[in-house]
C-alpha cells in the first residue's frame, strides 16, 4: 500500500533540512548496535540504517533514499523521509512519527 506524501518544492526542503548542529551523509550511514548518534541527521542518496539496539538521538532526513530499523532500534524525534521507503521492524521505535514527502529534488 503506497502512503500519502505530502508535496514539498525544492526550496522548501532546503530550507527544512538548513538546520544548525546537523550532520550530513552522502550515500548513507549506519548505527550500529549499542551505538547513539546524535541529531539531526541528514542522509542523501543512501540509507539510513539503525541496528538492533542503535539509536538516534534526534530528527532524520532520508532524501532519495532508504530507512532501515532493525530489531529494537530507535529514532528519538522525527523520521522525514522523502522520495523513499521505510522497512521497519516490529520492535523498532520511532518517537515523533514517520512524515512522507514527495520532491521533484
């Protein structure tokens, strides 16, 4: 079942994702199990991988790209996913909710 994005312009999402403190990956980035990172995080063309026990501490931006949660992993603000998918697992935790965009980025 495909889900509702809601359409944000390029100008937009570069406003959006111009956040101080932030990292940006190009091409992905994976926690690992046990491991905390803090947000927020931004991945372009690439996935975010969280592993069973890992832990972003903050919001993530995933531009053209994937989302992965294994096992308990945990996303402690908000997943902002654009142009992509999630595979999420039973266990995963993601606090502040899942908000899909579509982009002509």
């Amino acid at each position: 079942m495909e889900r509702e994005r809601e359409e944000i312009k390029p100008k937009e999402l570069t406003s959006r994702v111009d956040l101080p403190f932030r990292e940006v990956h190009y091409g992905g980035l994976m926690i690992a199990a046990g491991d905390t990172v803090t947000g927020p995080v931004i991945v372009i063309k690439g996935s975010l991988d969280i592993q069973d026990g890992g832990v972003l501490a903050g919001d993530a931006w995933v531009i053209n790209g994937d989302m992965i949660l294994t096992g308990a992993a945990a996303i402690m603000g908000k997943a902002n996913l654009v142009n992509g998918s999630e595979y999420l697992s039973h266990y995963a935790n993601i606090a502040g909710g899942i908000v899909y965009y579509h982009s002509e980025c």
